[in-house]
C-alpha cells in the first residue's frame, strides 16, 4: 500500500516537473516526446511491481464452516433370540468334542474312548489333556492310544454334545 502511493507521487512529481519547465522555456518536440517517455517508463515500472505484488499476495478463504466432531453413537444390541454366545477360552478349553467319542475293537465292546487323532484335529488343547488319563490296548495289529472319558471328568473336562 505505501510503495503505490510512493510511487504515484513520484510519477506525479516528475510529470508535474517536466510540464512545468516545458513552460518555463520553449522546448521542442524532441523535450515533449523525452518527457512523455519517462512518463510511460515509470507507468510500466509501478505496473510491473503492481503485478509482481498480486502474486505475492496471500489470500485466504474466510468462508470455511467448521464442522463439529462426529458423535459415536452406541446402539443397543438387538436382541437374537437363538444366538448363543460362545463361552470363555478358560472355560471352553475343558469341553472336549462329542464327536471324538469311539468305541474301539479290543477295549471293550460299550466303553467309549476319546480318540486320539480326532482329538488333534477337532480340539485345540489336545496337548495339555493329563497324561494319566491317556490308555493303551492292543487291538489286534498294534497298540492304540486313547482318553478315557471317566477319568478326564474327574480332572474337570466335559463332553459337550452339539
């Protein structure tokens, strides 16, 4: 803003000085023509930094809205009425799939047995079963491995009937 103003009372300055002195004394064309071109160069020169000063300008946009900060609403759950919701890891680990239940050729013909196979596949804490609840018998070709399902009840596990 100060350099525009500055600038204008220096060209007006200047061309109010050469009117004036061309009056003073006769001047020729050539003294008219020299006047008016400094004239045009100090209008190009306030031009010029003019332009220069637009694109140095910072413009902002004062028309933003603010936006407040979304609200998480909790919804109740619905109700389901035939959802089942899964049991606790510390309890489930001691539910022990029905479909392992087996009975097998040389131990007896109405005593079931866990199997141990399906035992790795179908639960995940095979491993940790009691080690003395684990049974061997021979069933004609080799020696066969199983639980016996009494003796896990009795160390706490159960098996769930799906």
């Amino acid at each position: 803003m100060h350099k525009k103003f500055i600038a204008l009372i220096i060209a007006s300055a200047v061309a109010i000085t050469g009117v004036s002195a061309s009056q003073a004394r006769a001047a020729d064309a050539e003294d008219i023509l020299g006047g008016l071109a400094a004239i045009a160069l100090i209008g190009a020169a306030i031009h010029h930094f003019d332009k220069q000063g637009d694109s140095k300008k910072v413009t902002r946009n004062y028309n933003h809205v603010y936006q407040a900060p979304k609200q998480h609403i909790q919804r109740t759950p619905r109700h389901r009425p035939n959802h089942i919701r899964p049991l606790p890891e510390r309890v489930a680990r001691y539910s022990l799939p029905q479909r392992c239940l087996e009975t097998f050729k040389g131990y007896g013909k109405k005593r079931p047995l866990l199997g141990t196979r399906c035992l790795d596949k179908h639960y995940k804490y095979a491993n940790s079963l009691p080690k003395k609840c684990k049974v061997g018998f021979w069933n004609g070709n080799k020696v066969k491995r199983a639980y016996e399902p009494a003796c896990l009840r009795q160390q706490g596990y159960r098996v769930v009937y799906k």
